[in-house]
C-alpha cells in the first residue's frame, strides 16, 4: 500500500479521533508524501 492509500485510511477512519486530531493527522501524512516524493 502507498502512502496515499495510508492517507486515504486515515480520512476514512471512523474511530473515535477527533475532527481536528484526525485533520492534523492527514495533514502530517500529506506533509510527509510530499517529503518523500522531493526526495
């Protein structure tokens, strides 16, 4: 699975997260894709 497969996980994730939690999560996840994929 791709890191866009790991984000799309985490916005789909149902648990009890927070909103806000669960927004700075995929935030830190986009940060991080686009990291690698400047590499």
């Amino acid at each position: 699975m791709g890191w866009s497969g790991m984000v799309g996980n985490i916005r789909h994730d149902k648990s009890n997260i927070s909103e806000v939690e669960r927004d700075l999560m995929e935030q830190a996840l986009i940060d991080l894709e686009l990291y690698l994929l400047n590499l």
